[in-house]
C-alpha cells in the first residue's frame, strides 16, 4: 500500500482533492456528468441511508471533477475512530470520455489518505458492480493493500492508526461492521 501510495505522489499536483465542501445538490450534478455512479454515490440516497454520516471526497484535474466518493462513516460513542464504507464506488468513469484508471488509482489514494491515514477508519470499500472496469479496479485495490474479506466483493484496509484501538473497541467495530454489511445487503 505504502509504494501505490509513493507512486501516487509523483501526480499529486494534477489532482486535487476536496472532502465534504460541495453542496447535495452540486454534489449530484456533479455525480451525474459520470458514466459509472451508482445509487449509493447520490447525496440523496446516501443521506436517507446513512443521514448525517456521510462524507464526501471529490477529485478535480486542474479544476474539473474527475472523480468522487460518498462515504458512511460509523463511530462508536466516544471514539473519533471507526468504520468508514465506501459501496460501488468511486465514481471515476466522465460521460463522453475514455476511462483512464490513473484517475481511479488517484481517487483510491486520496481515499486511503483521507479516511485511513489521516483519520484513522476502517476504510472498506465495495467496487463497482459494472464488469467493465471490475478487474482493473480490484487489482488497484490489492496493489493498495486492501485484502478481499470474506463477504462476497468487500475490499477491507486497516491502516496502522486504527490498530491503535483496544480491546473491546475492536471487537466492538467488528461487530458493528458486520451489522452495517447486513443492512447493506438488506438481510
């Protein structure tokens, strides 16, 4: 994970990356310039889903959107650390243009970064149902580090700040990460 990361810093000043400054609205509009956004990527799905635990990571090249993810993150009371899901996304593929998975390994890292690194979640990320780009997405993942879990299609990162939670915390995430997965397969 940390050489796909490397790797992306040699592109970092083509990209950047906005987390939770777009508007519902714009974020939609936004959402629907793209080939490949899914219901879950929509602030208005999201919001009746997750309500006010969602965020929102968008990617610009050189100001305009190339990419963008919503995200549901769960805590538990008294934790600043958590579950962060991210289901069939992110949304990379622009309406009218050749898909270029530099952007989706770009969206990724700025991901990891964010929700990861920098907060300290635990980030799982669902890919894409679509079988265009399936491939080439999950491989992306597993070059980040991510490790395909036991439920069908789910890719989990833990990064090394989240492993600083103890004891009941953990097990306390994991068994809310598996009630999240159960709501999210509607079961």
């Amino acid at each position: 994970m940390l050489s796909a990361l490397a790797r992306l810093e040699r592109h970092s000043a083509e990209f950047a990356c906005e987390v939770d400054t777009v508007d519902p609205l714009e974020w939609d509009r936004i959402a629907s310039e793209f080939d490949d956004p899914q219901l879950d990527q929509t602030t208005s799905y999201s919001a009746w889903w997750w309500g006010n635990r969602v965020s929102h990571l968008l990617l610009r090249q050189h100001g305009k959107p190339v990419a963008g993810a919503c995200i549901a993150i769960a805590t538990l009371p008294g934790f600043a650390r958590g579950l962060a899901v991210l289901r069939f996304g992110p949304f990379w593929h622009r309406r009218g243009e050749t898909a270029d998975l530099t952007i989706y390994r770009a969206a990724l890292g700025a991901i990891v970064q964010e929700y990861s690194l920098r907060k300290g979640h635990y980030l799982t990320i669902i890919p894409h149902p679509q079988l265009g780009f399936c491939l080439q997405e999950t491989r992306a993942l597993t070059e980040f580090g991510f490790r395909n879990s036991r439920q069908a299609g789910a890719y989990d990162y833990c990064a090394r700040a989240s492993a600083r939670i103890m004891g009941r915390a953990i097990y306390a995430m994991r068994s809310l990460q598996r009630t999240i997965r159960r709501w999210s397969l509607g079961a």
